[in-house]
C-alpha cells in the first residue's frame, strides 16, 4: 500500500510578523525534513477569506497537513520546529537541521 502524499498549508494574515515568522520557520522545516511533502501551500486569509472559513480556520498563521487522517492542524509561528514535526508525525534528518 501507497503512503499518503502529505500537503502543508499555512493559512496567514499578510505582512504580520507572526504570519512572516511562520512563513519563514515553514521553510526552515521543509529543509530539515527527511522527505519533503508533496504540496507547500501559503493561504492568505485576507484574500481568500471563504477558503480560510471552509477549512474552519479562525486564526492565523495556522499550518495543516492534510493527507493524513485525522488531519493535523498547528496555530502560531512554528517557533519550535522539533515540537512541530513530532506534532505532525514527519521525520527529521537531525535535531541540527533544525538548528
């Protein structure tokens, strides 16, 4: 049997730190990350707010992988990426890749 093909979207507020912060500690992630998810995606609330509503988005920067059931969902500025990728059952290459 086929593994899921894991997407990422992260839902964000333009030009807020939080929202650049997160867009930032995202890529920093996809790096670190031992298989890089099929789909990276970037939602700007602002201009897609009925995107944000279908997908019950209330806050942003809001990160959710999808691909996998249940999907998974992280709100804030992924600050500690370790936590991040433990949370969404992705393998690192190394705890220095996050460094």
């Amino acid at each position: 049997m086929r593994e899921p093909q894991v997407s990422l979207r992260l839902y964000i507020a333009p030009d807020t730190l939080p929202s650049n912060r997160a867009i930032a500690n995202l890529h920093r992630l996809c790096e670190a990350l031992m298989e890089a998810p099929s789909n990276v995606e970037i939602v700007d609330v602002i201009a897609n707010p009925a995107r944000a509503e279908n997908a019950g988005i209330t806050r942003a920067p809001t990160l959710v992988m999808n691909g996998m059931r249940p999907w998974r969902r992280i709100e804030g500025e992924l600050a500690d990426l370790t936590a991040v990728a433990a949370r969404l059952g992705l393998p690192i290459r190394s705890n220095r890749a996050l460094a």
